[in-house]
C-alpha cells in the first residue's frame, strides 16, 4: 500500500498494491513530509506553508496533521505554535523529531505521548529543511539549503555539535550504516559523510543537480533530479540516478516525470513522487525499467510505503 502527500491538492491519497486509488482524505493546508509511526500506526504530516514551496511561499503553517491507516481518518491535528515552517520528520521511540523554519532555524522534539515539545536545538541557520538521524538516534544531521555547511546536532545534550562544510548548501540526505549521503544544492554533486568523525569521505559525480536522496536495500543510491527549474513553466521529463558508491559513479539514470520530490522503494520497486506533473514512476530495479505512470494529485510531494 502506498500513501502519497499531494501539496497542491491538500490531499493524502492511498493506493493498493495495484496502484488503485482506494482513499482520499482532504488536509486543513497543502501537505509536504509524511511519515509512518510503526508503534502507533498512526501516519504524520507536516503542513509546511500555507501555499507555494521553499523560495517562493505564504505563511508558514504551524500543525502535523495524525492520520489513522485502518480508518484513512484524519484523528487529530496537532498546533505546534509557536514553532513554524515545519518540514521534514524523524521518529526516535515516544519522540518525534521536527525541522523548523521558526526560531532562527532549529529541529523541534515533540513528546509522542502528549504533543508537547520537548525543547529545540537551534541548527545555526535559516532554512533548514531535510533531516537524517544516526541508526542510534543520538546525532541528527539537516540539510540547509542556504548555509555552507550540513548541521550537527547532538540529541543527547541537545546542541549543536559542529558543521560539515557544503559551500553551494545542501538538499536531502539520509544515512545508511555508517554513512551519510547529503545532495548538494547548486552543484551535481552526492557527498558522502563518515558519521563517525563527521569528515567528508568522498562524492559522486551527478548529471544533473540532486534534490532528494534515498538509499535502496542493496546499499546503492536514488538520486532525483530537476532538470528545469522548479518554479518554471516547463513541465518536461526530470530523471533518478542511481549512484554506486563504492564505484563511486553513476550506473543507471531513468526518466521519470516532472519534478520527482518523493522516492521509497519495496521489494524490486522503486517508486517516484513528482510534483509538476502529479505522477508516480515506479521503476522496477531488477532492469531498470519503467514499469507503470501513475497518475496522482497535485504537488504529489512524499511517497510512504505500508505493508498491510
């Protein structure tokens, strides 16, 4: 089962696994980052901004929206004011972790339990938008799209424990073991980042700037391009490219469509959100085929996949 946020819809749609649209449920402001609380099986979505995306928006929203997956019913909506511009999410047990455009910039903790925060630690910049935890839940790291440098920041002591140098900035990242793999935001590059010492190890070449980053199971990389601005009329075919870093190049590029802002995969399936067009690719990578089009709502922003 796949569940897809749809940002210019204000929509969370779910599809079966014959890719059949079988709920739809309307959200207060356009949807961007939705995750799945295993625990609770309950899914979260950020309302980021009322309108628009980063670079060109309107008010900052300030609510996570709590759906329930065995009734597709939206159980609460969670005001996280005085925090705002909240983005990306990462789970940490009865914790959830929270990228904020408010307070300078910071990565908020919320209280699964209670929806109260637990206090923030500031990320040293201004847009923060993309975030990665360590397998150990005790380092997190955002991607900032208008600093020189990646954040560190401590969860335990709940600081910010240093910078990895990214002059042009940074766009999505995630780890995987003891790696993490950070897109760069102006330059067709991948940098790879031991989250030991925090050092850079190494990068990856890319035909085309990166924006998201997804590891697939068998430790190669999905990078997604733009191949047009974002915020041009041009609405023409975009690409993934798959990165094998011990090679430490590109092996595979596929076509998908306009604007891939969503990658997940499952089983031999990779599959892409994108938002210009409002399709999902899915892409079988057994061959590296297209094997389906999918046509979605607007702004079709992230992909979440469930097993049910």
């Amino acid at each position: 089962m796949l569940i897809s946020s749809n940002q210019r819809g204000s929509t969370v749609t779910v599809l079966d696994d014959e890719l059949t649209e079988v709920a739809r449920l309307a959200l207060p402001a356009q949807p961007h980052v939705l995750v799945h609380d295993e625990s609770r099986d309950r899914l979260y979505a950020t309302v980021t901004y009322r309108n628009g995306f980063y670079d060109k928006h309107g008010d900052l929203g300030h609510e996570i929206v709590v759906i329930d997956p065995g009734t597709w019913e939206i159980t609460e909506v969670v005001d996280i004011a005085p925090y705002a511009g909240p983005h990306d999410l990462a789970l940490d047990g009865d914790r959830l972790h929270v990228v904020c455009e408010s307070h300078g910039g910071c990565l908020l903790t919320l209280d699964l339990n209670t929806w109260q925060p637990l206090g923030h630690v500031p990320t040293g910049t201004a847009g923060p938008h993309w975030l990665a935890l360590t397998g150990d839940r005790t380092k997190a790291y955002t991607g900032n799209k208008e600093a020189g440098f990646v954040s560190v920041l401590d969860l335990v002591d709940r600081r910010m424990a240093g910078r990895i140098a990214m002059p042009t900035g940074s766009e999505d990242l995630e780890v995987r073991g003891d790696l993490l793999y950070a897109a760069d935001r102006a330059r067709a590059l991948l940098h790879v980042v031991d989250t030991g010492s925090d050092e850079k190890v190494g990068e990856v070449e890319l035909p085309g700037n990166p924006l998201r980053v997804h590891v697939l199971a068998d430790g190669r990389v999905a990078v997604s391009h733009f191949h047009a601005h974002w915020d041009s009329d041009e609405s023409s075919p975009d690409s993934v490219s798959i990165v094998d870093v011990e090679q430490g190049k590109v092996v595979e590029q596929v076509q998908v469509g306009a604007g891939p802002l969503g990658m997940t995969s499952a089983g031999a399936d990779l599959y892409v959100n994108n938002a210009k067009d409002g399709t999902m690719t899915v892409i079988d990578v057994r061959d590296w085929q297209v094997r389906a089009t999918v046509p979605m709502d607007g702004g079709a922003h992230e992909i979440v996949y469930l097993e049910r």
